[in-house]
C-alpha cells in the first residue's frame, strides 16, 4: 500500500550499513585536488544507479557515484531487529517496503518486479481485505465504511480523469472526497480512520495537502498499468540487494568511480560543466552531474548552489511536499494478536491517524513465529514521534494495544525501534507528494535541468512520484538523456520512445488561474491597486 516508503536512518541506525560485496570503494583523495570525470551522480539510490546503468548501456564508462552513507541502496535501508531462535536478528526495511503494481501477462511489467524476480528477491503477498477493526472499547466491525470510502473513491477519481482532461482546476482530495460523497465528520472516529488506512497510508499527507488530480493519477498509473497487487519484501539481504546487484554489474571491486561516505556540501554548475565539493575537502570535476537529492534535501538548503538556483527551479522545489513515513517495530515473546490476519486498523477516540494501521510480520508466509508487529504514523504525527524518546512512544502504542486487546494480557515488547526521518540529513524524509494546485508544467520545472546539472529521483516523475520504480525509471532517462546529448544522437528509452539531443524544458513565468483584469468589484475584489502592472513585470 505505502509507497517508496524512504529510508534512511539516525546516524546509529546507518552506523549498521556495510558496503556490498564488490562494491568497497576507494577512498577520494584530501589534497583539494579535483578528480576530472564527464558524468558525476550525486547519490547512489536506485535513481543514480539507474542512471550509472544507462550510460554503461550506451558505452559510457567515465562516471563517477558520490553517495553520502557507507553502502549504495538510498531509501531502500533495512537493519537488524529483535532475535530469531538462533539468536540471529530479523531484518527489517525501514524505507521502501513494497513492490507495488507488479504487473500482468502479456501487459507492461514493474522494472521493480522484474528486478525482484532476476535477483530472487524474497517477498509475499499483502491482502488488504485481511484486515480488522478495532476502537479504544477492543475489537469493532466498521468494515463497512471501507466499502462505502470505496465507492466514494472511485466517483472521486473519475472526476480527477476529468478535471485532467479537460484542464480544469484542481481540488484538494478533500473537496474531491466531499463531492463524490464522502464526507465525515470531525468526530465520527471509524470513518476517519478508514480515510487515513486510504488515502494518509498511501500519501504520506492527508486529503486536505493532497491534490486529487495527481494523487488519483498517481495510482492509477501504477496500479492500473502493472496490477493493483502488492507484495512486501522480506528478504534477510534487504530491499536493496536488487540495487546492490544491478550496480554490481557495471561497478568492481575497489572501482575507483564509487565513493561511499562522500557528502556533498556545495556545487557550481554552468552551461559548460558541474563542480562538486565534498566536506572531505576533495572535488569532483565533471562534463554533466545529475542530482538525486530528495525534495526533503533541497528544501532544507543542505547543499549550497553556485550560482544560487534559478527562482523558477527553487519555486518548483519549494512548491512541492516531502512526507514522512514511520514505521514503529515492537518484537514480543509471543503472539497475541490473531495471527491468520494481516492488517489491525484502530479508530482513536480523539486524534485522527493516533497509530492507526498495525501489520501483523508473525503472520504465515511472512516471518511467522516471529512475534514482531509494526505500526505506522505519517505526517504530524510522525513529526510528533520524532521529538519524543523511545520509552515515550513506546508507552503510548502499548497503551492502544492494551485498547484494542483488553482481554489479553500484554507484556511488554522485547525489542523496540523506529527511525527518525525528517531528523536524517541525507533524506529529510520519506518521499515526495503532489500538493493541490500544483500544475504538470510545475512540476516539468521540478525536473528540468540548469545548465549542465541535471536532476533525477522519484520526486521528479510525474507518472511514478513516491515510488521505487519512478525513482528508476526517472534515473535511467537522465543517464538516455545525457548519452544522447553527448553522442549527438537519439537513443530509444522506451518500447516505442526515443530520446533526442534535447535538455529537459522549464516555464519561466507560470500561469495563475484567474487573469488580472478578473480581480475587479464584479469577482468581490473591491481593491483596485493591489498589484500594479509595473510590480507585475518587476516580478
């Protein structure tokens, strides 16, 4: 269900991360020097792999991958959790957690699938219809809402089809929800919690911050295209073996052209080439970069610009939304939530989204025996979490088990985690969400690249955004891309779709929605001088 739930960890929690074998790379020299190179790839997730990949395709060798922690992979992380009989631990993904979309016979394929199946990446199906619900009194049937949210969301989404088509304005989910007759009050509780396991679980924002165009096309382009099936990795390599593996068809051992630990602090870029400077001290000097930062790392001005960004390329990032996604791991020395099941939904009595969806990993055909259940938290919520210690929230998802199974006594958990992601200064978040207003051609400029820096990941797909496959697929375009410029030639991406000597294009100056001259007494703007045409231009 949740999308390229991102990764990433506290400086302990990546502390855990070691390289993959065959992929320990040389150390970047100190000296202030800077190594020349024609392609820099700032960061070493399944976008810049991608893109490293697509250039070694069209006999472009001379890169380099510069990736801030000890081992490639990006937002698919994982680490060690809680004990196995043997004394081993479980491992569990803290980032991307599904293949979502997997595909059809006949029909286009997840590259994500299809890598998974290459590299026997270990992963089950999640059946969303095994789920129960629950209150704060225990164990509830509210089932039906979910049938009735269905039915809204489906008339909801038609009508974003249509507002797409026919260029008309957005709304926000909320709006779009409200039309197509769903619309719960503040304190109907069950309902709310049906909205956020539907529409928060998936956006990482809830209906008010989401744009109903985009967050329905978001989907459907995935779920439609491939399949509406999901399956969990839970693989003991992690999610990140597929990219691991996938690097290691192009990287060797000790290549020179991958440097872990490598954090980036400033970059120049101009229409002749990019320069990046390290916190080491060393530089990389190259022909083209592509850029892979999350939004989060953008918006936060981890990386300086020289010269600064254009205002339309800092307008676009700024226009956007990174969520958060937390996943909360309590490991006990039994099961005592049903274990034929797979979801618990719980409807706080007072906070919409209080630790709503639990995951039962003790289930069969996931990692059954293992007593470990997970709960999930987004947005506020998980910014709330964030600041609170351990014990404090560990407190507070016991008390709403003890809700939900009175009848049982609870022990307490053996072994507990979360990670804290806004709080991770190579992600600053989780993954990216379209806002409502925010136009196709806003989003191009989110894309676009500036002079000879380019800029890929999953926020820059507008058909894919927030999952692991447009972090791929928008990875592999920037590296067609640039071949393509640097070869004087056009290079098929696509089955039917060919990429020629072209840079991506951007829109200066971007349209509102009402012209000037309708801000008039007959709109009910009474105010004739707030905006003078002169100011206008200066702007």
């Amino acid at each position: 269900m949740p999308t390229l739930h991102w990764i990433a960890a506290t400086a302990a929690i990546a502390g855990l991360a070691v390289p993959a074998a065959g992929l320990v790379a040389r150390n970047a020299p100190s000296d202030g020097t800077c190594t020349k190179t024609t392609v820099a790839i700032l960061g070493g997730g399944m976008s810049g792999v991608a893109a490293a990949q697509a250039l070694t395709n069209n006999s472009i060798t001379d890169f380099m991958i510069l990736e801030y922690n000890d081992k490639i992979g990006g937002r698919a992380l994982h680490t060690n959790f809680g004990k196995q009989e043997d004394g081993s631990p479980y491992v569990l993904e803290l980032g991307a957690n599904w293949i979502q979309g997997l595909g059809r016979p006949g029909g286009p394929e997840n590259p994500i699938w299809t890598l998974a199946k290459k590299h026997g990446l270990k992963n089950t199906f999640s059946n969303y219809s095994s789920i129960l619900t629950y209150n704060e009194t225990g164990a509830v049937d509210y089932m039906d809402l979910l049938d009735k949210y269905s039915e809204a969301y489906e008339k909801a989404a038609a009508k974003a089809g249509r507002l797409l088509a026919e260029n008309l304005q957005d709304q926000t989910a909320r709006a779009g929800l409200a039309l197509a007759g769903w619309n719960p009050k503040h304190s109907d509780m069950a309902a709310q919690a049906v909205e956020w396991w539907s529409w928060d679980w998936e956006d990482a924002a809830p209906p008010e911050q989401s744009s109903l165009i985009f967050g329905a096309a978001g989907s459907n382009l995935t779920f439609n295209q491939f399949s509406d099936e999901n399956n969990l990795v839970i693989d003991p390599r992690g999610y990140n073996y597929i990219i691991q593996q996938e690097a290691s068809t192009f990287l060797k051992e000790g290549d020179p052209r991958l440097r872990l630990n490598n954090r980036v602090t400033n970059i120049t870029y101009s229409d002749d080439g990019v320069t990046v400077y390290s916190d080491d001290g060393s530089c990389v000097s190259a022909a083209y970069a592509i850029c892979t930062f999350s939004v989060g790392v953008l918006q936060n001005d981890v990386v300086a610009f020289e010269p600064e960004l254009p205002q339309w390329k800092q307008t676009a990032i700024q226009k956007f939304t990174m969520g958060t996604y937390t996943k909360i791991f309590l490991q006990f020395n039994e099961t005592f939530w049903p274990t034929d099941t797979q979801y618990f939904l719980y409807a706080s009595p007072t906070k919409r989204g209080y630790y709503p969806v639990f995951q039962s990993l003790s289930t069969e055909g996931f990692m059954p025996g293992s007593n470990i259940i997970f709960v999930t938290v987004v947005a506020d919520e998980s910014y709330r979490v964030e600041q609170q210690t351990d014990e404090e929230t560990q407190a507070e998802v016991m008390e709403v088990l003890r809700q939900m199974y009175p009848n049982v006594t609870i022990p307490e958990p053996t072994a507990f985690m979360y990670p804290r992601w806004t709080k991770t200064p190579w992600a600053y978040g989780s993954y990216s969400n379209w806002p409502v207003g925010t136009t196709l051609e806003m989003h191009q400029n989110l894309r676009a690249n500036a002079g000879r820096l380019w800029f890929a990941g999953e926020a820059t797909s507008a058909e894919y955004f927030g999952f692991l496959h447009g972090a791929w697929f928008e990875g592999r375009e920037a590296g067609y891309q640039i071949a393509s410029i640097m070869q004087d030639k056009c290079v098929q991406v696509y089955d039917n779709a060919q990429l020629c000597r072209e840079a991506r294009p951007f829109y200066e100056p971007l349209p509102g929605t009402s012209p000037l001259d309708h801000y008039n007494i007959l709109n009910g703007w009474a105010t004739s001088s707030f905006y003078s045409s002169d100011s206008a231009q200066k702007e």
